[in-house]
C-alpha cells in the first residue's frame, strides 16, 4: 500500500501530468475513500498529521476487476484496428458517404451528453435533457433568463447548452473523431424556431488554445415538423472566449482534432425554448466544393 502511494505521489512531482494520470488510471480503483488526490486545504485549516496512505481504503478485489475490464476493452481495441478503420473492412470505409455519430433511442444515449446553463455563474436560466416521446428522440428544453446576476463582475448572462461527453478507451486514453471523410455535419431536428449555436470542441495542444472553439448557427422553423440540417463543415468559424478571431482557417478533420460536439442557446430572448435531436451524423456531399469560406489572411500585413 505505501508503494502505491509512493507511485502516486512521486508521479506528480517528478514525472509530469502524464505519467500521474497513467498510474491514477491503474490504481485509482484500488483506492476509495481517499484524499491523496486532493492538496488543497482551507485557509486557517491545520494540515492532516497523519501519513496520507492510512486514510486510503484498499480493495484488491475492486482493482482486479477494474483491470480486467481495461484489458478487454483493449482487446477489442486492438481487434477492431486490425480489422479496419472503426472495426469495419477497410473499402467499405472508403465508399462511406454517411455515418451517424449519435441516435437517442435509449437512456444510455443521453448518458452520453452532459447540460449546462448560466446557474453555473450565477444566472437563472433551467435546462433538462430527457427521453422524448416514445423513446424516439431527445428533448432538451428549459427557460432562458437574461438577468445579469448581482455580484459586481458578471456583465452577460443568458445561455444554455448540451455537450456530448469525450469518449474515453480503455486506461481512460481519449479517443478522438476522425471526420476526414466527411465535409458536412447532418441533423434531424425540430425545434420551436429559435437559434441555435453548433459547437465543436477541440484537445488543443497548447493550453493558451484551450479555449478555442469552431462555431455555426443552426436555425430552426418551428411547428411540428421534423427538418434536416446540413452543415457544412467549411462554414465554422473559429472562436475564442466569445470573441470571433482575426486568424482564421478551416476546422482540422483529422483525429488529432475533435473532442466533442456541442449546441448552445443565447439569442438574449426570455423564455421557454425546445429543441428535439432524432440523430446526429456525418455526410460526404460530392456537390459541395467550398475548402473555407472566409478569408484566411494574417493579423499584421508583412512589411
């Protein structure tokens, strides 16, 4: 046990995030109950006198299967990729011209998104994702409020949003989407005819990009029937906390690129909105030529 600490431990301090988040992905099932993750401690507050692996509660057994169960998803993995591009023969993948990424038929495929509103910072706004009727969809509404909460920083509020959770392998490794086969994103939607915001989240490389984002709007007709959406993939714009960059250049489609997908509501308007998703997927249109559709050109003109 106090080796595994050691491990833990020496790992943040000496071997950088990534060999920490190796061994956190090995033993962390082995250790719950714990606090060795954690270093933060309340202002004030006297640190712990005793040694942090005695406050660790071992389970060999939990471990074990944990291991277990990576092992096999690895297996498949590893199957699926000497298979073919996605498990699949490796023509088949050549011709594909569609593919669906997501389809809400049961709760495990809402599992899959995660919601978010301005509550975070403040504000009043009300989202819920559910199942919608007969297990056909998915149904996110809610109530937008534009009040700007009193705490003397916040100057926006507003918004809300669904994000699809990142796919993780197996040792919690990120799996990213490879869209290079595709040039346009392809929904089957109804909605109440407010506007939407089509996101696409990327892993940046560097952390000063963190906050970059590939943006386009979706707008939606109302009444009671179902529209498909075409969007192609040449029409997003990049962003970077909310402010529309000088710097432009078409989305990366490669796997090094994609983390997840997104949809968010701000059109400043009050109240209740509804949004119903059918499925979420990828075309290959071979009428579409267009690489980018803005201007690529430097912030300082060359001297």
């Amino acid at each position: 046990m106090a080796l595994t600490v050691m491990l833990l431990n020496g790992a943040s301090f000496h071997g950088g995030c990534c060999r920490h988040k190796v061994l956190l992905s090995l033993f962390g099932p082995l250790l719950s109950n714990s606090k060795l993750y954690s270093s933060y401690r309340r202002p004030g507050a006297e640190p712990e006198k005793k040694p942090s692996w005695e406050n660790a509660d071992f389970s060999f057994k939990k471990g074990i299967d944990h291991l277990k169960t990576q092992l096999s998803l690895l297996k498949e993995e590893t199957q699926d990729y000497l298979r073919g591009p996605r498990g699949n023969p490796f023509s088949p993948h050549l011709l594909e011209q569609t593919r669906v990424l997501w389809q809400f038929r049961s709760q495990e495929d809402i599992n899959k998104w995660v919601i978010s509103s301005d509550v975070e910072i403040g504000g009043k706004s009300k989202v819920t994702l559910k199942l919608g009727r007969n297990n056909q969809a998915a149904l996110l509404y809610g109530t937008l409020n534009t009040e700007v909460p009193r705490d003397g920083e916040t100057k926006y509020s507003g918004y809300c949003s669904m994000r699809s959770r990142p796919a993780v392998g197996s040792f919690n490794r990120k799996k990213y989407y490879d869209w290079s086969s595709f040039n346009s994103l392809y929904l089957r939607v109804r909605g109440d005819g407010r506007p939407w915001m089509v996101n696409i989240y990327t892993d940046p490389y560097f952390s000063h990009l963190k906050d970059d984002l590939y943006s386009y709007f979706m707008f939606t007709r109302g009444g009671p029937y179902w529209e498909e959406i075409k969007i192609p993939f040449s029409k997003f714009f990049l962003s970077s906390q909310g402010r529309v960059q000088d710097n432009q250049h078409p989305v990366w489609l490669d796997k090094a690129s994609f983390l997840t997908l997104g949809f968010t509501i701000g059109d400043k308007v009050d109240g209740p909105f509804q949004l119903e998703i059918d499925f979420i997927g990828l075309l290959n249109d071979r009428a579409h030529r267009e690489e980018f559709a803005y201007e690529t050109c430097d912030k300082n003109t060359p001297v």
